[in-house]
C-alpha cells in the first residue's frame, strides 16, 4: 500500500485517556511499520498547558516497553498546543501553530482533527475550527473524526448530525467506530463475496437463524456514575451490534468502495421491522441488570453497590433483543443480539445457524440429535472462524457426531494483527471511510432502538437480575424459537469447542 500524503493530525483531548491508551500506541505501530505519511506531524490540543516535550513524555508512558531509539524518534512528529474549546482566540493560535508547522516540515495543508473529547463538546469545536477556516478544503482535505456516542436518542441524533453538517460536508465528517475495524468484521465481506460455498446459501432458504454476543467479564469498573447514563443499549446495541448486523445481512456491493457498501448497509436498516407495540418489545427485548453473587470464593459486587451508581438504578448491563429484517433474503428470519457485562467471558462472535437437513437419514433406530449446522465468526478475543458439521463415528452403522473445523487469523500471515484504531486512522488518512459510520445509518440505528427506550422509561417495564458471572436473566433464553433451542454459549477458546471451555 502507498503511504498516506503529507498532513498533520489534530486532537482534541490529547491530555485524556484514549490518546495515551489507544491513539498514541496506534500511531506509534504504524509509525514504526512506515505506514504514516514521510512528512507527518501529531499536535496534541486540549485545556491542560503542556510544553510540547512535557505532553511527549506523558502521552508515551503507555510506549515503556518499545525500543527507546524508536520512541525517541517517534516524539518529533509530536507537538502541543493548549486550547480552551470554547475561546476562539485559542483557535486562531492552533491556526497559526498549524501553518507554522506545516511550513517548517513541508507539509501540504491537509489536515484531521480527532475529537477525543466529551460528547458536550461534539458541536462547539467544528464550529469554532469552521469560524477561523480551518474547516475549508481548497487544494487540500479537512476531515473530522468523531468517537461515539452520536447522540443519546433519536432526537439528540438528528441535532448533533445538523450541527455537524452545518460546518462540515458529510463526506468529511468520519464517526469511529472500533468495532467496525477488527480484522475479523472486516473479513466478513470476503468471507461472503469471495466464495462461492457461501454466499447462495445465505439467505432465509437455508438459514434458520443470526445469533450476535458481544460479552465482557469485567463490571463498570470506576466507570458507574458515566454508565449509569448510558446503559446496554446505548453503549453497545445501537452502534456496534447493529453496524455488525448491517455487515453480515448486506446485499453484495456493485463495488469495494466506502459509499458502495455504506449504501448496502443503509438499506438493512431501513428494512429493520420496528416495534410497534409496548406488547411487542415486551416480547422480545430483554433487559438486566447483574446483582451480587460469589464467583472462585469471592464476593462480587451488584450493580447498584458500584461507585457511582443510583441506588434505584433500572440502567441496564444486559440487553437482548429478537428482530426480523424485512426483505427477500432475510424473510422470517430472526436475528439475535445480545451483549452483556458482568458475564462469564470476554467474546464477541457471530453465529450462523443453518437449517437442519430436512430427513434425519442416519439414526440408526435411535433418536439421535439432529446436527445443528453452526458457522462462528469469532471478532475477539482468539480471532477465527469455526465451522461445527456431523461426521460418522468409528465403527459399525451411521451414528453421527459433531465436529469442528476452524481457522485462525494469526496464522494466515506473520503479520502482527493491527488493532482496530490502527487501521481506522491509517483509512482516514487515506480518505477511505468504509468502515466509518455514516450520518443516515446512524439515525435509521436510533429509529429502531426508540420504541424500546421509550418503552424502558414506564415504570412498569420489567428489568431482571441476573448473578454476576452468569449468562444474563434466564428471560433471555426465551426469546429463541423451539423448544430445545437456546443461545450458543462461547468460550474464550475457539478452538476445541465442546472439548473443553476456557472462560
């Protein structure tokens, strides 16, 4: 791949913890990798005064163990320049800074501002970079990328959308989700348009359900007064899952081009079947909250004890919701979607549950199970595909057996895996906004998930508990069709599923 042309990254909140836990460690790979642009600069803005070698040494504390010639290297590229966000004299000095900069490192005018900053902050720093210029592309590209949450509800959406657009076109504006960079999402697209085994049986013929988890061992940590604004379904449904839905049941693309496949995604969004009815989501959303419980001799705390958090809380940490899309391809078709904190495991997978074959040839004269066609795509942790498909045992007669065939990412290449940071911003510096979402998807997101926020805030909207380390309320489990079906419930391994269980 060539390496991005010359221009200069701007971010705001650099004095904050994603830019020394993530932005910084990300540049600094792709630094070492020579994927950045030859001439390239990083100023750091925020309301702390730095000097530009103080803010170098504390934005690489997280870069210790790297080689220290690389890291000394790397620090030239970075530079501060104290910003109060709303005084726009500040921004005429970050101009300057910018010009000043560019000038002395013989960089073209090109230039990204990254908002890390509080949500508060989304609409008043592009308007102020707009009311000194430093939104205008004459010859050049000005782009802004801007972290979730892209609203709290349908409304507040609509208005931070209008605010952005009102000071920079939509296709310089890119809204990050990290999610949609891991290599594994990625590869969901060549899975499915690469090869022919798959992509004539995906569709409602031969496919009984989608089933999507995304699960965190870990509770709010110190995070409960900042959670208990938010919850499951804010923090992870409305964004991560969704754009992850969007992906897997995608018509193909006329072209491997960023408008192309954003369009296709729109399209699953708009064919989402809305809830119409308190009765209907009460059917088939479920919402909980972890309680205290004791898990290897330790007592773990309920939600409602963690610091920060309302003692009456009805946040939810735990959200599963049954869908249809209502199209030819997905007719009947009920797509799962769950996420989760305080459950057993760190995952995040999705599974394709094929359809049984429709005779049960091989049971011998017993009643055996029927085997249960699964294909999983492991996004995290143990990266991979699996694939579970019935074999004939050893031995006299047809009696079946499930087996697996997998495949890992980390031995397609000896190539590291690059984080999911990494390979956003190196696509942002190239101007390739895939894997970025796009205002209208965001709202057609928010459209589907109203009903169910309005229906949460009655109070007779049921939440359940459910133990700390357990799958979630057992609720939950009624949502899938069939009597003998239930959720696929992963392991931290992929590998040697229904072996054995590594949490």
């Amino acid at each position: 791949m060539n390496r991005p042309i010359s221009q200069a990254l701007i971010i705001f909140g650099a004095s904050g913890d994603l830019t020394k836990r993530k932005l910084i460690p990300s540049l600094y790979k792709l630094f070492i990798q020579k994927s950045l642009p030859e001439n390239f600069i990083l100023i750091g803005a925020s309301r702390t005064v730095f000097t530009d070698e103080q803010f170098r040494t504390k934005s690489t504390e997280f870069l210790q163990e790297e080689d220290q010639n690389s890291i000394e290297e790397f620090k030239k590229i970075i530079h501060y320049q104290p910003v109060q966000p709303d005084n726009i004299e500040d921004y005429q000095k970050l101009k300057g800074r910018i010009d000043t900069l560019c000038e002395k490192k013989n960089i073209e005018k090109n230039l990204i501002f990254y908002l890390s900053t509080p949500p508060a902050l989304y609409t008043i720093i592009p308007k102020n970079l707009a009311e000194v210029g430093l939104n205008k592309e004459e010859g050049h590209f000005s782009r802004l990328i801007v972290e979730k949450p892209f609203g709290t509800d349908l409304e507040s959406a609509l208005k931070l959308n209008q605010e952005l657009l009102s000071n920079f076109e939509e296709h310089q504006i890119y809204r990050i989700d990290h999610y949609l960079g891991k290599e594994t999402v990625q590869n969901l697209l060549v899975l499915r348009f690469a090869n022919a085994i798959f992509e004539p049986i995906w569709n409602r013929n031969f496919i009984e359900r989608v089933e999507i988890t995304s699960a965190e061992s870990l509770g709010v940590e110190k995070r409960g007064g900042y959670y208990d604004k938010s919850g499951a379904l804010r923090d992870m449904i409305q964004n991560h899952l969704l754009q992850l839905v969007g992906l897997l049941a995608m018509e193909p693309p006329v072209e491997v081009e960023a408008d192309a496949i954003r369009n296709e995604t729109l399209k699953v969004f708009k064919a989402f079947a809305p809830f119409t009815s308190d009765e209907q989501i009460k059917n088939n959303v479920v919402r909980g909250q972890y309680i205290s419980s004791r898990i290897k001799n330790e007592e773990i705390k309920g939600y409602r004890q963690e610091e920060g958090v309302d003692e009456n809380s009805r946040t939810e940490t735990f959200a599963a919701i049954k869908f249809y899309i209502n199209n030819w391809r997905w007719s009947n078709v009920p797509f799962y979607i769950r996420t989760g904190k305080k459950l057993p495991t760190r995952v995040s997978e999705m599974v394709i549950h094929f359809k049984n074959s429709p005779h049960h040839l091989f049971s011998g004269g017993k009643e055996l199970p029927q085997i249960n066609n699964q294909l999983i795509i492991r996004i995290q942790p143990d990266e991979g595909i699996l694939m579970k498909f019935g074999m004939k045992e050893p031995g006299s007669g047809f009696v079946t057996k499930p087996v697996n065939m997998n495949f890992h990412y980390n031995t397609l290449s000896e190539k590291e895996l690059p984080s999911a940071y990494q390979r956003l911003l190196l696509d942002c510096m190239i101007g390739d906004a895939t894997l970025y979402a796009r205002g209208d998807s965001v709202i057609e997101a928010w459209k589907f998930v109203k009903p169910i926020q309005e229906y949460w805030k009655k109070s007779d909207a049921p939440i359940f508990g459910y133990p700390a380390g357990t799958w979630g309320p057992h609720e939950a489990d009624n949502l899938i069709e069939g009597d003998e079906q239930t959720w696929r419930y992963p392991c931290k391994n992929l590998s040697n599923d229904g072996y054995y269980c590594e949490l």
